[in-house]
C-alpha cells in the first residue's frame, strides 16, 4: 500500500510512496503524532538524483524488517531537499557540527519539537567498514531516547543553540578591499591541480564561480603581467581537462555533477540544471577571454542538451537526471567496443574508439566512459591524420551514437520546475544569445522568464518555489528572488525590452522587504512571513550553487547602478561587509561573493547605446548590442534606446540613465560612463569600432 507520501508533488518523495516506511511529509500531522505518541522523528533528507539515496532506499527503506523498526520506535519524516532548502540549510548544519562532514541522503534524529540530537548520512543495511548499520542506529538512538533522554534533550538544545548562533553570522563588519581579493585568488594558487585542472583532488567539482572569479581578476589588472597569466591558466587548464574528461557528456552535451577522481574520467553521473547553466556561462567567459572556439562550442552544446531534454512544454527547465537508469549507475552513459561497431561499422568505429578511449578492458567497471584523453590536433598529428576530416567524421559519429543512445532506457528525470535553478538557465541562456549571436537562445531565456513571472507566484505578486504538473507551491527562497532579479537584468542587457527591468526591480523591492536583515546586514534565506523553523539561516557561503546573499549583491549592484538606485547599492555594500569574514576564512566556499566584491571595487560603469529610427532603429540597436556583447566587458552595464521607442515602453527607473543623452543626428551614439559621469559621446560606426578595439585591447 502507498504512505502518505502518494499524495506529494515531489519526484523525490513519490520514489518512497511505496515503502514500507510510513513515510510522512514535513508538516504538522507528523509533529504533532511525534508529540502525542512521545517519539523522536527520522528525518531523511534527499533528492531524486542521488544514487546513494537510492541505495538506502532499496537496502533500508523497502526492507520490511527495518521499515517496521523505523514505524515503531520513530515518526518518520521525509524531505525533498530541492524542495525544502530551508530545512536542508537548518539540519546539514546541525549534521556537520555533529559528524564533520555531510552529504546525502541525510539522516537526522529530532525531538518532537524539531531539535536535532544526532545524525549522519548513509547507513548500510548491516555494519560495514567501520560503518555502524542502520537497524544499530535505529537501536541505539531508540534506547538513548528512551533511557537517557534528558542527556538527549539537553545535546539537542546546545546543537540548536549553536545553530542559532550560526545562522546569525558575525557582528562585526568590515569595509570591502582588493587585499580579501588578494588572498582568495592565492588560496585558490595553493590548491590548484596543475596537471588534471581543478581544485583539490578527489571527488573533484567544478567550481565554476571560483573560474568566474580568476577570470575577472585577471580581465581587472590587479597585479603585473607575470602574475596575471597563472590566473588565465588555472581557468583555461581547468575547462580544457574538463571538457577532455567524462565528466562531459561527448554525445549529448552537458556536465555531470562532480568527478569521483583526480582527472576528470568517472563522474557521478547525475546531471543537474544549475551545474549546467554555471558551467555555461563559465565557458562563454573563457571563450570571450580566449577566442578559444572549443569554449564556445561546449557551452552550445549544452545549451542544446538543456533545451532538448530539460525544457518543459511551458518553457520552464527541468531540475536534474539520474545517474542511474535500470538500477545501474551510469548505464545510460557507458559503452562496449562491440556496441560502438554495431552502430559504425569497423573503420568508423576503430577511430572513434582511439579517440574517445574506447578498450576491450574498459575504464569503468568493465565497460567504457567516453573521453578524450589526447587533444584532437595532437591525436591528428600523431596518426597523420588530416586535422578537419577527423573532426568531420567524429561529429557524424557522435551524432549516430547519441541517436543510438535515445532507444536505451533514460534515466529518471526530476521535472519539477525551481524558479532559482531557473533564474540560473535564464540568465545562462540570456548570455549566450549575445556571445554566440543566437536569437532563439534568447527567445527561449524570455519564454522561461515570462513563465516563472506568470504562474510562479501567488495572489500578492510575490514569487513560488517550485512548479510541477500544472501547480505551484511553496513560498520562494532569497536565492529564488536574487537568481531571478540578476537574470532579468540580463535578459533587458540583452534585447534592451524595458519592462524586464521593471520586473527586475519589483523583485528587488520584495527582497529587501521581506528578506532584509535590518541589524546585521544581508539577507536571510527566509522571508519574513515563512514557517517558523528553529532557527532562520543567511546564507554566505556557495554550496554547488551561489549563495543567495552573494547573488543578492550581484543583483542588486547591477540594478542599482543602472537604475540610480542607492538603496539597492547601499544593500549590496551592507551585505558585502557583512560576508567580509567569511570572504576571509574560506575564500574557496564564496567565490559569488568575492565576485561581487570586485565589482563594488572596481568603478561604476555604464555603456549608452542611442540609435535613431523606430522599427528599423530596433534591428540597427539589436545589431549594436551585439557587438558590445562579443567583448569580456568586466563591470559594465549595458542599456540601449532608439528614439523612436513610445513612452509606453520606457521603464521610469532608467530615467536617470538616459536623461540628456539624445543623438544628434542620424548615427548611433555611444555613451561611457563612469561613476555616474559621463564621456562625450562616441558617434557613428568608425568612432564605436575604435571604441570595441580598444576595449578588447585593455584585456591584453
């Protein structure tokens, strides 16, 4: 018989409707059961594509003898944590304090009155490494409760206390300056993988806020020339290994989440949206910096992955897929010689397996990952090979692969809709229509904005979580609001249609509303009206995503630069000198934030673009955009106006921006300012093209 859990919208927690467990959802039935029968609550926290979620499902929850343990001793509570990043905040926390270290699936024991008192992660089925079993946990946690329960009770008030206390960040604030930049940029030097690219070594992720980072300190000039070029090198060794190795689908497009090794070769073979869309922009910053086309070409192709396999028929995107498919990890993925020759033929086939390191002996488990351990030039120069004949012929062969690949079994795909993943894609996509010049990128970036803008939101405007088959729920996160507004700043930069920045600052209005920490500056994760829960985190640090106090800044100084608005810039510097401590502690866990931070160092500066003309001024100022968006522009916002635009399309908050700036006659002007002061104007097409040269000439 289903649990309680068939009655949920989540992926997640319709995977476990059929337990033996009975599963309830987070939320007063269950408490209030947790009090009334006087039983401490499991609270089991996960997500759909996690594969070790999965293996304690299978082992532990559809167990009939643990499940009947886990009915009688405990009320067993099971949380989405896409779903629910509040609690996931609150109780990860609480787990690291305890253990050292988390993950998933999360584990935690609760009093009735939702304070932990001990936790974990994975448990086996029986002892194990070291490892206790899960039916010893059960016991012991049981027994604790039941014979020592005042020593239960007081650890879960210190645990809260200290989680409090966390949540609450420093009090002592600190003015922002390059010296925190400075040191981040080192620490990120000390732990760089010179050899495979990345930091750290294994399991190795991406960090892509942390490239984005070292790529705008590099474009900002802080140091000599000799110093600067290691920081393009870190970015430049860490996207080639990366886009090498198969942690990258070389079929589909797109990133897994993380490499389980050192090199990039045997990822987690889960792949989640957000992860994408940063991935995404990352790469079209390097290609901008570089003029490297492979950066261009991954970034399209994961694009194209997104837009085939995640994009909902409304226009919003899907949230992850599984790494598994037939209850075997990576399935989907892997391939045998035999396979490749089926779909090939010999010739084609022994290339493509030299190529992509394809054996009879396989490198993982027996069958074989697809990567490329020898760049295609030096594969070509090493078999004298032509160079663009090999290139051809491996695309036509990918592509027949990839079309072979689609009759397998897929993997799970978690298609619930997250306004902040979203705002992630859209701002991805929004992008890359100017880098790569491709209207239907932008097209689909303002389908998904226009989406979340109408049917993620409730009576009073204000923004929903999460959407799936037909129904929003949940009232939205900081990251929600802030991953938004930075997105539709974006998607006005791009085609400069006014009423997305119109948008942008109503969200921003909500957030400082109902966000704002008045005393100790920032955000926090929870509006003001949210769930009462046993503490209300801010957010500092980046986790596989940008913190939201970090994207908050971000936000809210591109806007308020824009729009003259000095409430919104004087929030960004309160946050930022708020984070100050942490951007010094752990530089490597607040990339977003340092990124933020050299933006409030670096001067404010504006481009203007003025094109004459109605209709055919709107293509003329599309097309110049597009020149100024095919330039790594550090620190510049972009706006753009034809005179010929009605009033009924003007945004009232760029008033200020565009006050007194008029062409004189039939060229396009261009504008530059800096710190609200403004160049003369740059008139006609030779004038603005020795503008773009010099712009690109300032990054050498």
């Amino acid at each position: 018989m289903a649990n309680r859990l068939a009655e949920e919208s989540s992926p997640y927690l319709l995977q476990h409707a059929n337990n033996p467990v009975d599963w309830y959802p987070w939320g007063p039935e269950a408490f209030e059961l947790a009090k009334r029968e006087d039983k401490p609550i499991f609270l089991s926290i996960g997500y759909s594509a996690c594969h070790w979620c999965h293996v304690m499902e299978h082992e532990s929850f559809e167990d009939t003898e643990i499940a009947a343990q886990l009915n009688e001793l405990f009320v067993c509570v099971k949380v989405d944590r896409e779903e629910r990043p509040d609690l996931d905040q609150i109780y990860m926390n609480a787990v690291q304090l305890m253990t050292g270290r988390g993950g998933w699936p999360m584990s935690v024991f609760l009093t009735p009155s939702l304070e932990p008192f001990y936790g974990g992660t994975y448990w086996p089925p029986a002892p194990r490494q070291g490892i206790p079993g899960f039916p010893q946990v059960l016991a012991g946690v049981a027994e604790a409760w039941s014979k020592r329960r005042s020593a239960a009770i007081e650890q879960a008030g210190k645990l809260t206390a200290h989680l409090r206390a966390f949540s609450a960040g420093e009090s002592a604030n600190e003015a922002i300056s390059d010296r925190l930049l400075g040191q981040a940029v080192n620490k990120l030097q000390a732990t760089f993988d010179s050899r495979h690219g990345g930091f750290g070594g294994a399991p190795k992720f991406p960090h892509a806020m942390d490239l984005r980072l070292l790529l705008q300190r590099w474009a900002s000039r802080p140091v000599d020339d000799a110093a600067r070029a290691p920081l393009l090198e870190m970015v430049t060794v860490t996207l080639d290994r990366m886009a090498q190795g198969g942690i990258y689908d070389h079929l589909g497009g797109g990133f897994a989440r993380y490499s389980v090794d050192a090199r990039w070769l045997v990822p987690h073979f889960e792949k989640m949206l957000y992860d994408n869309s940063l991935l995404i922009s990352t790469y079209l910053d390097a290609f901008l910096v570089t003029g490297n086309a492979r950066y261009a070409e991954v970034a399209r192709e994961t694009i194209e992955y997104i837009l085939r396999d995640m994009t909902a028929p409304e226009g919003g995107f899907y949230s992850t897929e599984d790494a598994d498919s037939e209850g075997e990890e990576g399935k989907f993925y892997v391939w045998s010689p035999e396979e490749i020759r089926q779909v090939l033929g010999d010739a084609r086939a022994a290339r493509f397996c030299q190529a992509y390191d394809v054996t009879p002996a396989g490198n993982f488990e027996g069958r074989n990952i697809l990567n490329l351990p020898v760049p295609l030039p030096q594969l070509a120069a090493q078999n004298q090979w032509d160079l663009a004949e090999l290139e051809t012929e491996l695309a036509a062969s990918r592509a027949t692969l990839l079309a072979a690949r689609e009759q397998r079994v897929h993997p799970a795909k978690d298609d619930k809709i997250l306004v902040s993943w979203n705002g992630l894609m859209i701002e991805a996509l929004a992008t890359a229509a100017g880098v790569l010049d491709a209207p239907h990128y932008y097209d689909a970036a303002a389908r998904a904005a226009r989406f979340l803008l109408s049917r993620l939101r409730d009576k009073n405007g204000r923004l929903l979580h999460c959407w799936r088959h037909g129904a929003a729920r949940l009232p939205a996160y900081l990251d929600g609001y802030a991953y938004l507004t930075n997105a539709l700043v974006s998607l006005y930069e791009a085609r400069f249609d006014e009423s997305w920045i119109d948008e942008a600052v109503g969200l921003a209005e909500l957030m400082l509303e109902h966000f704002s920490d008045h005393e100790g500056g920032g955000f926090f994760f929870t509006a003001d009206d949210h769930e009462v829960l046993i503490t209300r985190t801010k957010d500092l640090h980046d986790a596989s995503v940008p913190s939201g106090n970090a994207m908050a800044a971000t936000a809210l100084l591109r806007l308020g630069r824009l729009c003259g608005r000095n409430d919104f810039l004087a929030a960004a510097e309160g946050t930022l000198e708020m984070a100050s401590h942490a951007m010094a502690r752990q530089p490597a866990a607040t990339g977003q934030m340092l990124i933020a931070a050299n933006m409030w160092l670096q001067p404010s500066r504006e481009i203007t673009l003025l094109v004459p003309g109605e209709d055919s001024g709107t293509a003329r100022l599309e097309q110049l955009g597009q020149r100024f968006h095919q330039r790594f522009l550090v620190n510049y916002g972009i706006a753009g106006r034809t005179t010929g635009d009605p009033d009924s399309t003007r945004s009232q908050h760029l008033a200020a921006l565009f006050q007194g700036k008029m062409p004189a006659d039939n060229e396009p002007h261009v504008y530059v300012c800096e710190n609200f002061a403004c160049q003369a104007p740059i008139r006609g097409d030779g004038e603005i093209a020795t503008l773009l040269n010099r712009l690109a000439a300032d990054l050498r």
